[in-house]
C-alpha cells in the first residue's frame, strides 16, 4: 500500500485508465443533462427566462440553447478526449453561473436552501474534478493521446 504511489507513477497504463474512467463520468452528468435540456428546451428556455430576467428577452433563449450547446459540446469533448482541455473550459463555462443564478442558495425560501446549498457545492466539486483534468490532461486512452503520440490506442494487454 506504501509503495501504490511510486507504482502508480510508473504505471502508465493505470493513469490512463483512471483519467479514461474520470472523463466518463465527469461527461456522463454533463451529457445526460444536455440531452434533457434539449428535449424540453421549452421548459430550459422557461428556466432561464425566469432566472435571468435581467436578460433582455431576446437574449434569453440564445443563453437556453448557448447552455445546451456547453454542455453537449464540452461533455463529448470531455468523453472522447477531444481538445480535452476547451471541453473542460466550457464546461466551466455552463458551471459558474449556473452556480450564482440557479443555485444560489442564499437567496431561495429557508425549506430550500439545503437542497439548494447541495447543489451548489456539487457543482464546485465538479469544477475541482474539471480543473484536474485540466491540469493532467486526457491521458493515453483519448483522441488528445492518439494525436500526441502520432499512432493507434493500442488496448491493455492482461498479463
């Protein structure tokens, strides 16, 4: 258990597959929620209207349809590993003010703020994991390692 670091470090093949299996499930949440925002992109238009009623109301569905495209274009950049590090930028993109005007805890009625205040921290734990994938990048198993490395993914081999 001791030694698992110096193990880790030298086990190229076992960072990959931790930054594979972080990328599909950081995207997962990302995609399923794009996916919804679209079919009931009347319902998404609805929401942000009334959210960012500052908007002047030509601007709000160009925010409805902008969210979703953030999070299906940043979510399958993410998953495949494609330009990892702009995937994870627009996926910040749709975060940050997600976090200050639909989750903003503080100003929701008192038998809402828990759920709400979850949510919020949720999404900055999201944002915490984003900026790690940043920071390491997409790793070997991704269109980013295929492109870096100029040859084909070659699948793990059990030994």
């Amino acid at each position: 258990m001791f030694g698992m670091k110096r193990n880790m470090d030298n086990c190229e093949m076992c960072q990959g597959v931790f930054l594979l299996v972080s990328r599909v499930l950081l995207s997962y949440i990302f995609l399923s929620s794009g996916f919804k925002h679209l079919s009931g992109i009347d319902n998404t238009m609805g929401a942000v209207a009334g959210k960012m009623s500052f908007l002047p109301a030509p601007l709000q569905p160009l925010f409805a349809w902008g969210a979703v495209a953030l999070l299906i274009i940043g979510g399958l950049m993410v998953l495949a590993g494609f330009k990892t590090r702009i995937g994870v930028m627009l996926l910040v993109l749709f975060l940050l003010p997600t976090l200050f005007f639909f989750h903003n805890f503080w100003a929701f009625p008192a038998e809402e703020q828990q759920m709400q205040s979850i949510q919020f921290n949720k999404n900055l734990a999201i944002i915490g994991g984003l900026f790690a994938l940043f920071v390491k990048g997409a790793g070997n198993y991704s269109i980013d390692g295929l492109l870096r490395r100029g040859k084909p993914v070659e699948a793990p081999v059990a030994h």
